[in-house]
C-alpha cells in the first residue's frame, strides 16, 4: 500500500474548519490518519474522502478509474476545499 498526502489546493470561500492552501495530512499503510498542518481535521470533509483514499492508497492495475484521481472536494459547494492527491514511496 502506498502512503497518501492529501494536500488543501485551494479554499472557495470560507472554510469553518480553517483549511488553507498548502495544509495537509497523510494516510498512513491505507489505516492511519496522520495530522499534519493543521493538526485538526475536519470531521464533515474526512468522511467524503475516506472512499477514495482507500482505494488510492492500495495498489492497482494501470487502467483502474482510481488512478486518474488527482483532487477531490468536501462536502461544502458553496464554500469548497479542494484536496489534491499525491503517493507518496516509503
């Protein structure tokens, strides 16, 4: 399994949880969430994100849908956060 850093692009609006571009967190081995900046995660944006990261963090064949993910959103349209995706090598 592949580690993940999700990583804030952008913010449209106002984010209550405070995200700003360039904050991050890291999936772990695909089962632990590692607070990076800011340390606080956002309890309505991590439930959207955690199907994806699951099948992003696992190993799959070339062609697979999850592999041409790059960003997702929270939940919040009018005041969207932008995560951008990234493997990270152990």
């Amino acid at each position: 399994m592949s580690d993940v850093k999700v990583t804030v692009k952008s913010v449209k609006g106002f984010c209550s949880a405070g995200y700003k571009p360039g904050d991050y967190f890291m999936l772990r081995d695909g089962l632990m969430i590692e607070a990076g900046k800011p340390a606080g995660l956002c309890i309505y944006a991590l439930p959207a994100l955690i199907p994806y990261l699951t099948a992003y963090c696992r190993e799959t064949p070339p062609e697979d849908w999850i592999n041409n993910k790059r960003e997702l959103q929270c939940p919040d349209n009018d005041n969207a956060v932008i995560f951008g995706l990234e493997r990270v090598d152990k």
